[in-house]
C-alpha cells in the first residue's frame, strides 16, 4: 500500500501553481473564432417561449421598459 499522500490545494505554494500552470500551457489549444453569419429576423421561426418567461423578460429593464 501506498503511502504517497497528495498535498491539499492549500499546501500548495502560488510558485508551485504558477509552474505547473507554465508547463500545462503549451497543452492547451486555443480554437480558431468563428464568428458566426447573421441570420435574418424573417428567417426564424418555429420558436415559442412560454408566457411566463416572456413577461419576466419583459419586466426587465435591460431587455423590455
């Protein structure tokens, strides 16, 4: 049986993540952006949203006031 115990995140110094973070990042892939193509408003259809989620929507004053 094993007695290697992994250290708890709060064991861990900022140095030490800092370099693992250094050594992980040339791993990570950063995808292309895509932008996506505007679809015309007369071209949707076939959604509906329930009366109760339009009225709170609504009564939002980011989207509806």
């Amino acid at each position: 049986m094993s007695k290697n115990i992994a250290p708890r995140e709060s064991e861990i110094s900022l140095a030490e993540l800092r370099g693992d973070c250094a050594r992980m990042a040339p791993h990570w892939v950063v995808p292309a952006t895509v932008t996506p193509t505007p679809v015309a408003p007369a071209l949707i259809h076939g959604v509906t949203v329930p009366a109760a989620s339009a009225r709170m929507i609504d009564s939002m004053a980011v989207y509806g006031d």
